[in-house]
C-alpha cells in the first residue's frame, strides 16, 4: 500500500529506506532495499551519499557497516546485469 502511494517517487521512497534501516542497524534488511533501490534507480553515488548523511546522524560504526552491505549487493548486482 505505501508503495503504490504517488506521495514519493520510489526512487525517493528507496532512498529514505536505506537511511531508516541504516538507523535501525537492519543489516540484511539493508541488503534487500540497496538492490531495490539499484532498480528504482537510485545511482551508487547517490547510495553513497544516503549513507555517508547517516553517518553524521546516527553514528559511523551503524554507516560503515551499511557501506559493506550495500559494497557487497552492488557488486553482486552488476554480476547479475
């Protein structure tokens, strides 16, 4: 239901849910909305971004370990494309 709500593009949507599970330290969570957003195309610059932002407002350890997941599922992405 939220997501076929046209108040956010997905795009968007992708990208406030990598900041929210990096917050919440949902590391697997993480991994399966980082290949979402790669298809709701979100840029791995862009990635980067979300998740250096989170580190200054949730701390770095929560950030460093999302940055490994999403290093991880991008790379396995474009094997995959």
């Amino acid at each position: 239901m939220v997501w076929s709500d046209d108040g956010l593009e997905p795009k968007t949507r992708s990208m406030l849910n990598l900041a929210m599970l990096t917050a919440l330290n949902r590391s697997h969570e993480l991994g399966v909305h980082v290949r979402g957003a790669l298809n709701n195309g979100v840029t791995e610059a862009e990635i980067q971004q979300v998740l250096l932002q989170t580190a200054v407002y949730v701390g770095v350890p929560a950030a460093l370990e999302s940055f490994r997941v999403a290093e991880k599922v991008i790379k396995e992405f474009h094997a995959n494309a």
